[in-house]
C-alpha cells in the first residue's frame, strides 16, 4: 500500500535529488511500496520546478546550473562557453495589440525557433516575458557565437502566423565569452544582460561583451537611475537668458534653460544628459518641471516688476514632447496655474522635430496657436 511522502524537490540540487531518490527506493522497499510509485512523481514534479510551464525550456535556475556544468568541462577541455541574453524587442506592444494567449504563443513559436538554430550540445532557456538565454559549449572564441546570433536573428525576422495575425517581431542580444577561471555563472548572465542593454539601443542586432563597453554601459545604467531620482526629487531647475532689444536695452524675452542640480557635482549642463533623458523619456517630465516654473516666473516678472511689463517667455520643447498626446493640456494647465497670458509663451521646436513626424507635430502646434500661444522655429535649415 503506498504511502505519502512530501518532499521540497524543487529546492533540491541534482546531487541531493540522486541522495533523496536512494533514500525513497531504501524507504520503498522497508514498506513494500512500489519503487515506480515514488519516483515518478518526484521526477515530474523535479521537472516542473526546473522547466518553464509555456515553452517546456528550462528556467534561469535550470539554466545557471547547466552553465556551472558546461564552465567546468570547459575548464578540464582548456575551452570557452557563450552566453547569449535574448530579448524580443517591442515585445509589450505586440502582445498589448493581440490578446494576451496569442502573445502566449507568440513566445512558444519564438522558442522552437530558437531550439532550431542551436547546435546539438547547446541550450536554451525562457527566464521569464519575452528574455530568452542560450548556452554555447565547447568553444575557442566568439566567432561561433557570433554565427549562432546572426542565424538566430535571420530566423526571428521571419513572420510568425498567429492565429489570424501575421506578427513580425526581431530581437536584440548580448554575446558574453567566458570560462570558470573568469566569471561565476551569475557573473556571466549578468554581463551578457548588461551588454544586451548596448545591443538595444538600435534593436535588432547584437552587442559582444568587451571590458570597454561594459564599462561605459555601467557609468550609463549609473547615469540613468541618477536622473531617475533626480526627477523623483525635483533636482532640475530653470535659469533664464534674456533676450535684449539694442535700441531700447530692455529685455523683451527670457529664455528657459534646463540645469541639473546633482547633489555632488554642482550644476550639471544639459550637454551631459540631455540625450539620455531623451533616449529615456525622462524628458516629458522634466520638460514640464521647467514650463510651470518658466510660466510662474514669466508670471512674476510681468506682473510685480514694471521693468518687465511685456516680456515673453521662451521655452525649448524637445523632440519627445510634441508626441505626448497631453502636451497641450499640460501647457494650459501651466499658464492657468501661473496666471499668465498664453500670448506671454512661446515654445521653440527645430526644424528636425517637425520633420520627424510632420502631420502630427503641425496639428498640436495648431491647437497650441489656436488659444494664444506662439511658437517658434529654431535651428531652421538644420535638417
């Protein structure tokens, strides 16, 4: 007669499970139970515990053992492993656009696509949405690797039928090289996220891990959560430039600038991180940091300093800003907050922001115009 039995297998190593297997047919054959009873299921709930439940891949603690494994063969053949850190790029916006079970499936044809450009020993792994991780063994340098990635890369660009859908999807990847007298296991899959970080900042394509480059990608990871909780704490504010009529030496305009106040470096120009905040989308809320604080100061100046009476405040938009759909509700909340007339502001954009998406941008510039304020186009003939 069988009798229960309940152990945690999922937290067991694979040398403990072979101890606790012994134990259970020991155990088995002291109470006459069959043998098969017991093993069966710590074999599959063993495989459960180790495997993702959507694409039958293993999962990243199943991953990092075999990657112990393969780094200590490696060792003994005087040979390498590859790490690849796979990422399906938009992958939100694809599975937000079909329903949630076909995005499921999405990921499940993704992950066949992958077992089918690895090689025999290889492996792969789903840790989770759409990140994948590959194990190359037994290698002398990238160069496989390398082919590995850019077959994979060709197979993800072809389209997938789900369902009723033609779904078109691509992938970035970062490529790390390493053996177990270089890096632990951890290490490893790390370094090939971090490096995977480089890769997507085109999208599909591939980023090889070098000293260098992850060097400067951990001063940008660093930079980022700097900006982050800089935003978090207001640590951005506006100094102003005026503009000075040469006839009359009065000042007709000021002109908003953004500065960064870190709080160990002084004040930081806008050359240094302008473009991440940009990259990042950070610069939507700053950008509206500094239009309420420019309209309560152009506010302050036309209304309690008489030398002022008429001056217009300038503002920079940057290139994000017009493609937020709030942008205009944002910039009469800002004057009516300030008390200040919309014909008071002018918002700057470049030439480059129009051409970017040029029907868009001219319909919330209209919509700008339309209740009174002005703008201005700098930087023309720029491109």
């Amino acid at each position: 007669m069988p009798i229960p039995i309940l152990i945690a297998s999922s937290l067991l190593a694979p040398w403990a499970g072979f101890i606790v297997a012994t134990i259970m047919i020991a155990a088995a054959a002291a109470f006459h139970v069959a043998t098969l009873s017991l093993l069966i299921p710590y074999r599959e709930s063993r495989y459960q515990a180790l495997h993702d439940p959507l694409t039958d891949l293993p999962n990243r603690a199943h991953f990092l053992d075999h990657l112990e494994q393969e780094l200590a063969d490696a060792k003994l053949a005087g040979r390498a492993v590859a790490v690849l850190f796979v990422d399906l790029d938009n992958f939100k916006v694809i599975n937000d656009s079909l329903e949630h079970h076909l995005g499921d499936r999405l990921l499940v044809e993704v992950s066949w696509r992958i077992r089918n450009c690895l090689r025999s020993r290889d492996s792969a792994a789903h840790c989770g949405g759409d990140e994948f991780t590959i194990l190359l063994a037994n290698l002398w340098d990238t160069g496989a690797a390398v082919r590995v990635t850019e077959r994979l890369l060709e197979a993800l660009r072809e389209p997938f039928a789900i369902a009723q859908h033609e779904v078109t999807v691509s992938a970035s990847v970062g490529i790390i090289l390493g053996n177990s007298d270089t890096a632990r296991p951890s290490d490893l899959l790390r370094n090939a996220d971090t490096v995977l970080y480089q890769a997507k900042g085109t999208k599909g394509r591939y980023e090889v891990f070098r000293p260098a480059v992850h060097t400067r990608t951990l001063k940008r990871l660093k930079l980022e959560e700097e900006l982050r909780r800089a935003v978090e704490l207001g640590g951005f504010e506006a100094h102003y430039q005026p503009q000075v009529a040469l006839d009359t030496r009065a000042i007709t305009e000021m002109e908003a600038l953004v500065r960064w106040g870190h709080p160990r470096r002084g004040l930081v120009m806008p050359s240094e991180f302008i473009q991440v905040t940009e990259e990042t989308g950070l610069i939507v809320p700053i950008g509206e940091r500094v239009l309420e604080e420019a309209c309560r100061q152009a506010s302050e100046w036309r209304h309690y300093n008489g030398r002022a009476p008429g001056i217009t405040m300038c503002v920079n938009l940057s290139m994000r800003e017009p493609q937020n759909p709030d942008l205009v509700d944002k910039v009469e909340v800002a004057l009516r907050r300030a008390s200040l007339d919309a014909n008071a502001l002018k918002l700057e954009i470049t030439e480059t922001m129009v051409m970017e998406d040029e029907q868009h941008v001219i319909g919330v510039l209209r919509d700008l115009n339309a209740f009174g304020v002005r703008i201005s186009l700098d930087d023309f003939g720029s491109g």
